[in-house]
C-alpha cells in the first residue's frame, strides 16, 4: 500500500504533466503562464508527498483500508490519469486569464498548501510523540484507549484541517483553466465528495472507538472540515 501510495501514480502524474508542457513549449516556443503555474503547483503537492512521506503511515488508507480495489485502481490508474486534467485542458486550449487572476489563484493555493502541510504536520508529529515538548500548548481531550485528541492549534479549527487545504488547492489549479467549460472542475467536485464520504467513515469509527470523549470533542470542535460552513 506504501508503495503504490506514494510511488507509480503520484509520480506517473507529475510525469504526464512535465509532458503537457514540453508539448506546449514545442508548439509555442514558450511556457504558457497558467500551464506552468498549474503544473509546478502539481509538482509541490507531490514533492510533498514524498518528501513527507512517514506521515502517509497515520492516514487512514495504511491503518484502516484494506488493499482492494478502490486503493489499487486509485492508486495506478485514477490518480495519474485523472489528476493531470486541468494540465491536459491547458495544454489544449491555451492561457485566457489576466497575470492579475492568475496572482489571486496562485495565493490560494499557497494558503491551501499552508493550511494542508501545517495541519499534517502538526498531527504527525503529536501521533508519533504526544510528550514532544514543541506541542505542549496545545489542548487535548483523552480518551479510554490512551490516545488524546487535538483540540487546538490547526485541529481546533475544524476536525479535518488538512481535507479543507486540499480542497483549496484542487479548486485553485482548476481556477486556472478559467470558466469556458466546467469539465476542468470535475476534479475539486469529486475530491470535495471524497473528502465528505471519507470525513464520515473516519468519524462513525472514531464515535465507536472513543465513545464519550468523541462526544466531548465533537461539542469542542463542531464544524467537520470547513470553519463556520461545514
């Protein structure tokens, strides 16, 4: 699971994307502006992924999915093959937004990407170390099984800070292919039901796992994955 997590789709995608704008280049002489934006902002989220690639260890694709189907064909084809669509859209029809739109998007997704690394982050290293002496301000609820649960810093803001800097990210590289067809958006579309359906599986388990301090926390922390919305 490790492997295919981290290795053939996320680096077929990055791939397949260096091809986009070598073809682009190819037939213009130039790199169009928002291609390369979308595609460097590509390569970021998967450079982080490998670079950070012990935290993949505390998701739930490692600890609580099974390696059937949906990990599998996600992982090898769906991945490197669907992820790449705002790159193939641009590659075939071309830049149309303003520097101006382009300098909006690019500051959301930087605020995605700042929300999504500093949330993993910090859960990652509370998972591996509770005790680390950097995390001592934030607050915790414990439960029966010895865990605490997070309740400040990023994960007091929602119970799912990472999945909202995700969806971030996603929307901005689709902003990028601008508004004459919305299939550059089935992309963020997808990712956000995703990221809903995987927020309520992990929430049900966690409700039968800690039981009354789930209870606690849920009051604590009321939205799920987008503050003062959801």
């Amino acid at each position: 699971k490790f492997f295919c997590e981290l290795r053939p789709g996320l680096i077929g995608w990055l791939m397949i994307n260096l091809v986009f704008l070598t073809e682009a280049y190819q037939k213009t002489g130039t790199f169009p502006p928002a291609l390369t934006m979308v595609v460097a902002f590509q390569a970021l989220y998967v450079a982080d992924a490998l670079w950070f690639e012990d935290a993949i260890l505390t998701t739930m694709d490692i600890i609580t999915d099974g390696f059937g189907f949906m990990l599998v064909f996600g992982d090898l084809v769906w991945v490197p093959f669907l992820y790449c669509l705002q790159t193939r859209f641009l590659q075939e029809h071309g830049d149309s937004l303003p520097w101006y739109c382009l300098a909006g998007i690019a500051i959301l997704n930087m605020v995605g990407y700042t929300i999504f690394r500093g949330s993993n982050s910090q859960k990652n290293e509370f998972r591996k170390n509770p005790y680390n002496p950097e995390l001592a301000h934030l607050e915790t609820i414990p439960t029966s099984t010895g865990k605490k649960l997070l309740v400040s810093g990023w994960w007091g803001m929602c119970r799912k800070p990472n999945y909202f800097g995700d969806i971030l990210m996603a929307l901005s590289w689709s902003l990028a292919c601008g508004s004459s067809t919305p299939l550059p958006y089935f992309y963020p579309v997808y990712f956000t039901i995703l990221l809903v359906h995987r927020e309520m599986r992990d929430s049900e388990h966690c409700a039968k796992k800690y039981k009354a301090s789930w209870d606690r926390y849920c009051e604590r922390v009321k939205y799920r994955i987008c503050p003062l919305v959801y």
